[in-house]
C-alpha cells in the first residue's frame, strides 16, 4: 500500500471531500474533520455533484423524488407478486 505523498511531508492536509452548497457552506465528507479550510482539502465538489443530489440544490431533489418514485414502484410491484 502507497503511503499518502502529503502525509510523508507532514503536511496539514484531509482525506475527504470538502462539499460545498449552494449558500456557500461546506462540509466534510471524514467524519473526524474540524477545519474545513479549501487548502487543506485536495478534493473538493459541489453539492450537486454528489449522487442523489443535495436538498439545497433544486436540481439534486428532482432527482432524489423521481428516484424514490421509481424505487417504490419497483417495491411495490415485487411485493404484489409475491403475494399471489
């Protein structure tokens, strides 16, 4: 296994994914992360990026309700045929 080139600098840095929203806040996808600085995060993405979308981006719950539409319709489907 590669050792991470920045943590063999000693350089501050995070391994997870700064998302940022569309009022501009950010969050970390490492549970454990407490400062959510740009530098400090090489991979950065927008909410909208993330699958299923975000509940702050109109785009990504138009999504997720159509999604949810379907999976439900699936389960529904798959039940009523196991129970005839």
């Amino acid at each position: 296994m590669s050792r991470c080139s920045l943590c063999v600098a000693a350089l501050d840095h995070c391994h997870g994914t700064l998302i940022e929203h569309l009022d501009l806040a950010v969050e970390c996808t490492e549970p454990d992360c407490t400062d959510h600085a740009y530098p400090r995060h090489p991979l950065i993405a927008d909410c909208a990026d993330i699958l299923g979308g975000c509940a702050c981006d109109p785009r990504g719950t138009e999504f997720l309700e159509i999604h949810v539409e379907v999976m439900e319709a699936e389960a529904a489907s798959t039940a009523s045929g196991l129970v005839g």
